[in-house]
C-alpha cells in the first residue's frame, strides 16, 4: 500500500497522470513556508533552514510530477 502511493506521489506509476491539485497544494505550502521563514527571520534575527528545506522538497517533488513522459 505505501509502495503504491510512493508511485502515485512520485507520479513513477506506468500511466502518466499530471493533476492540477498537486501545483496549487505545493504553491499553498511553498507560500506558507515563505511566510513562516520571514517570521522566524524577524524573530531571530538570522536565517532558519527549515522553511527553505520545505520548499526545496515540494519543489522537487513538483518537478519529479512535470518532468514525466
């Protein structure tokens, strides 16, 4: 079962499916964890990591999505 939605997520699976409610998801988080990274930024006064890893997974991810024959 988790074999199978790692395919799915990955979009690995033999039929290519492209959806359109992984792009919105993905700039709703993206988006988010700007916002946060700039709040922890005031907050600390010195980058945090997490918001840019957040970002740098969902954008892989996306591209592992669109870059599929």
């Amino acid at each position: 079962m988790l074999w199978k939605w790692f395919l799915y997520i990955t979009n690995n699976e033999s039929k290519s499916r492209h959806e359109q409610h992984f792009d919105v998801a993905f700039f709703i988080i993206n988006t988010l964890a700007g916002l946060f990274g700039i709040y922890m930024f005031i907050i600390h006064e010195e980058p945090q990591w997490i918001p840019i890893l957040i970002i740098e997974y969902t954008w892989a991810l996306d591209n592992m999505r669109h870059n599929r024959p």
